[in-house]
C-alpha cells in the first residue's frame, strides 16, 4: 500500500485534494497522513470549516488570503530549515 513520504507530499496534495481534482486512492492517502499527523490534521480541519461554510451559502471556492496563509502554514511546517530556526 502506497503512503505519503510525508508532510511535504501531503502539502502538494493538498490543495489538489480540496479542489476535487484528485482521485479516491489519494484521497486516502491523504486521510491516512492526517491520522498520523496532528500539525497537518489541525491545517486541514481549518480548511475544512471553511469549506463548510461556503458550501451553506452560494458556492464559492476557498477565498484567495485564506489559501495562501494555510499554504504558507504547510511551506513552514514542511521546511527543515524554517523549523531549526524557530
Ligand atoms: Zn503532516
């Protein structure tokens, strides 16, 4: 069974799993790494409130500022080197 190297992968996949362009058998993956990965799970459940709420009212996609912050959140999280400065 194949699994996520790790966050950095499940930060790739992300944005592709939010907007529906990936298929069930990464969607799992995906589900799988969250289980594992408190940081990531945290991201993710953000995400999906978000998601939520814009699918109660008119259809939306994720507004712009708020992608980029959790990207920006996974780009540091995912970064070795971000990390060892902090
Ligand atoms: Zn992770």
């Amino acid at each position: 069974m194949t699994t996520l190297k790790g966050c950095k992968e499940f930060c790739q996949r992300l944005s592709e799993y939010l907007d529906g362009e990936i298929g069930e058998h990464e969607c799992r993956l995906i589900e799988a790494h969250l289980a594992e990965c408190p940081p990531c799970a945290l991201v993710y459940r953000s995400l999906c409130t978000t998601v939520e709420v814009c699918n109660k009212g008119v259809s939306c996609e994720i507004p712009d500022d708020v992608r980029q912050r959790l990207l920006q959140f996974l780009r540091e999280h995912c970064d070795p080197g971000y990390a060892a400065k902090t």
